[in-house]
C-alpha cells in the first residue's frame, strides 16, 4: 500500500512548483495536484510556494522569483504561450 504521507509531500512539492498548465486559450489554471489536497494539504503547500517564491527572489538579481518573472513577460508580451 502506498504510503499516505509521502503522496501528500508529492502533491504538495508538484503544486508549489512553477508548473501551471494552461488551458486552449493560453489561461493559466490550478496545478491538477492542487485539486488532490485536503485543505490542510493546500495551507502547507501555500506556505512552501511563498518559502520557495521569496528564495527565487533572494537569489535573483533584481528580486524577482519565477512567478513574477513569468506574469511579467505574459505582460510584455514575450512569455511562453502554450
């Protein structure tokens, strides 16, 4: 039998991770693994995407984690559009 806590940490690290998949309109939508979450799931993967988002930032030259890096070149017009 699977190993209840570890399929938690999974869904949790997949839905703190950048991945977003999009819609065919190019909408970015909730990671599937998000919807497999109890609520304290979703509480504890929150607080490790906001850990993970201020690192990114902390180490970026000019302060901006992969998400903002990402929300700003959808803005300019020169980010991925899959």
């Amino acid at each position: 039998m699977a190993d209840p806590g570890k399929d938690r940490q999974t869904l949790v690290e997949q839905t703190a991770g950048a991945f977003r998949p999009r819609d065919p309109h190019g909408r970015i939508l909730a990671h599937p693994a998000w919807h497999d979450l109890d609520d304290a799931g979703r509480v504890e993967a929150f607080t490790v995407t906001e850990r993970l988002r201020a690192m990114e930032a902390a180490l970026d030259p000019e302060g901006l984690s992969t998400t903002a890096r990402a929300v700003l070149a959808r803005i300019r017009g020169a980010g991925p559009r899959e």
